[in-house]
C-alpha cells in the first residue's frame, strides 16, 4: 500500500514535468510569481476592475449636489445590487466647510450577514469638486474627473464584489461606498477648518448601517489605478493595525506585486480610515498612492485636472485587487 502510494506521487510528478515540457511552458520568475496566488483565491479581472472605473468618470465629477453625483449613485447601488450584496443605503445632509449644505450618500453592500467573521473594505466614491493643486490657478475652483482619486477604490471593489458572487469566501465582507471625503477645506481657503474631510465617514462612524457594526479589520482604497503606483505601510495604518498591514504588504509582496507594495513607512494621512479606526474601533489600514519625492506626498495628477482615465493602469488595479481577494479567501 505505502509502496504504491509513493510510487503513484512519482509518477504523477514525472507525468506533469513531462506534460509542461511538451506543452514548451517557460515561464519567467516574475510571471510565475504572478501566478501564485493559492488556488482557492479567484482570478481578478483588471478589465472589468478599469471599465467600473471609466463608468463612474462618465457620469462627470461626482461632487455632492450635482446630478452626475446622484447619477452615478444609483449606478453605484445597482451594481452591488447586481453582484448579490445585500444593500444598505445611509442619505444625510452633510455640513462642508463653508457651511454648504451637502446631500451625501454612502453605499454599502453586504456579504454573508449574519457570519461573525469580517472584513470591511471601503472607498470614497465623491470627487474632489476644487482642482486646487492644478498648475493653472484658473482651474482651482473647478471640479476634477477624479479617475483615481475616488474611481479607482471603487472600480477595484466593485469587481471584488463581482468575483464574491461568482464563489462565496464563506466569511462575511462588507464593502462601503463612502460619501463627501473630498469636500476637505481647499488650498485657496485662508482659514482654518477643522475635520473637513471625510464626512460621509464620520457620519458613518457616529452611526453604522447596524448598531454595534463591527468587523475584525478594515482595508481602505484609496488612488489605487495610477501607473506605476507607490503604496508605502501608511502611519495611522501601522499605529491601529499593524498585524494587518504586514498582512496586506506580505501577501502583495508573495504574489510579486513588491514594486507597488513598498516594504518602508509613509507619513499619516487623514483619511477615511481614521473615522472607522476611531469611531468603530475597528483596525484599519489605507493603500493610498504616496509619492515621498513629490511636495503634495501624493501623485503629480493629485487634485488636478489631469486626474483623467490617462493615468489609470490595469496593471496597477490588478495587483491591489488581486492583493485583497488574496487576503478575503485566505482568511
Ligand atoms: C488630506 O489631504 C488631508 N488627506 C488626503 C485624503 C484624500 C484626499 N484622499 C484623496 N483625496
Ligand atoms: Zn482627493
């Protein structure tokens, strides 16, 4: 019996060696990498990941009040609809920082709900409605496309979403669409506002979709599709979740996305995740695109009119979002 077993684990070793070399598959180290994601964790599509993205940019920039805003949160709804998530919608008027009075949204849908055990993901859906870092001060009260800034975490989800229908991970997730993050106090603004980014999420955080919501973490995305993208371990991040961030960084790193995934620390950013940290205690980290040399931290296109679907790699949504169902099916 012991003989035939490691004589069948033998020969089926010879036969497959032999049947790669028939079918001639070199592979280089750098695409084997690619591939090793466990065999359990589905295959994320970047094409549909960048098509969600190009959607959203299409309705126009989604600042709060307008009709592109609304327009593109009824798509937003349905798609989740659409992929199977039980849905949750929270409408608030929200307070900006010159007293403007915002009609907000945040979307959720969710998986598995009564499971105990979950994950919570989470992007801003809003875009910035000043460019007031565009090198031509004529467009800094203008609205921005907000390809990455805004579409790119929620086109990454959405097709999470889509791969959650496709094969249950047997967990409960949850996937928040987060309102009015990007009506934070613009540069051409002298005084001082506090606490003027991230409404539709401290909203959320002093009051969750369900009463006592909690998750075991929380993973922020946050520009998450611009070519050649940098993700440093975020401060706030490695300050309430360090367990999770080496998680995340160690998994892309596994998966070869390590030029993306930089294995060092960026500075603290203000961000959703923070209001989920504090107002839910639950730990979170943010994948933001940071960029040390660059005088904003962020990308050159940041708060630009040039934050366009030009910038956008599916490359780059690829290795986020095959990072985080790595994480989902693994957990
Ligand atoms: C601040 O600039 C304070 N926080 C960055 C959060 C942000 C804006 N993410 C996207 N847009
Ligand atoms: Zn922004």
């Amino acid at each position: 019996m012991k003989m035939t077993k490691a004589f069948m684990i033998l020969f089926t070793c010879a036969f497959i060696s032999c049947g790669n070399k028939e079918a001639g598959q070199t592979v280089s180290t750098a695409e084997a990498q690619q591939t090793k994601t466990t065999s359990s964790t589905p295959d994320f599509q970047a094409d549909s990941a960048y098509f969600y993205v190009e959607k959203q940019v299409s309705f126009g920039p989604r600042v709060p009040n307008s009709a592109a805003h609304k327009a593109c949160a009824n798509y937003l709804a349905g798609e989740l609809k659409r992929f199977g998530a039980k849905l949750y919608e929270q409408e608030m008027i929200l307070t900006a920082y010159d007293g403007t009075r915002l009609e907000a949204r945040n979307i959720i849908g969710a998986y598995n709900p009564e499971n105990r055990k979950r994950i919570l993901l989470f992007a801003h859906w809003d875009s910035r409605p000043f460019a007031d870092h565009d090198p031509d001060p004529q467009n800094h009260r203008t609205p921005i496309d907000g390809a990455d800034d805004g579409g790119s975490g929620v086109g990454v989800l959405l097709e999470v979403a889509r791969q959650i229908q496709l094969k249950d991970p047997g967990i409960g997730v949850d996937i928040i669409f987060f309102d009015a993050e990007d009506y934070g106090v613009p540069e051409f603004e002298t005084r001082y506002v506090p606490n003027s980014w991230c409404l539709g999420s401290q909203f959320w955080g002093k009051n969750p979709h369900i009463p006592n919501y909690k998750a075991d973490f929380g993973i922020l995305l946050d520009m998450v599709g611009a070519k050649n993208a940098t993700f440093y371990k975020e401060l706030t991040s490695v300050k309430y979740a360090a367990p999770i961030v080496e998680k995340v960084w160690s998994t892309a790193r596994n998966l070869g996305y390590g030029k993306y995934f930089i294995n060092a620390e960026g500075g603290a950013i203000t961000d959703d995740h923070e209001f989920v940290i504090k107002g839910r205690n639950i730990p979170c980290i943010d994948i933001i695109n940071y960029d040390p040399e660059n005088r904003t931290r962020f990308g050159h296109y940041w708060h630009t009119q040039n934050d366009t679907m030009e910038n956008i790699d599916p490359a780059t949504l690829k290795a986020v979002g095959q990072t985080v169902l790595e994480v989902i099916y693994n957990y």
